[in-house]
C-alpha cells in the first residue's frame, strides 16, 4: 500500500469521524449546538477537499 493510500484512507476516517461529531452536535441541540456545529462543518468540508485533492493526485500519479 503506497503512502497515497494511507493518506487517503486516514483523510475518509477523518471525515467520517467530523461527520459524527457533527450530527452528535445537531442531536444535543442547544448552547453546544450553537456553538459548535459551524466548525464542525468547516472541518468536515475541508477534510472532504483534501480528499478530492488525494484522490485526484493518485489519479494522476498512477497514469504518470
């Protein structure tokens, strides 16, 4: 397995766990809720960026 792979593979972990958190956020509700749920959809809409980003690299670094 090339480092790429592990990359991308702790990245969808990441994301998976953000995701997590975020709907545990939205089901507490309330204060925590409010304070926490717009960074939990940062965090997970950069973690899915930098997925697409190493899926991309490995497109092309296996046709190079």
């Amino acid at each position: 397995m090339t480092i790429i792979n592990v990359l991308i593979i702790g990245a969808l972990i990441a994301t998976v766990v953000v995701l997590a958190l975020g709907l545990r956020s939205m089901a507490r509700g309330g204060d925590y809720d409010r304070e926490h749920a717009e960074k939990f959809m940062w965090e997970r809409v950069a973690l899915q960026a930098l997925v697409v980003i190493l899926l991309v690299a490995a497109a092309v670094l296996v046709n190079a």
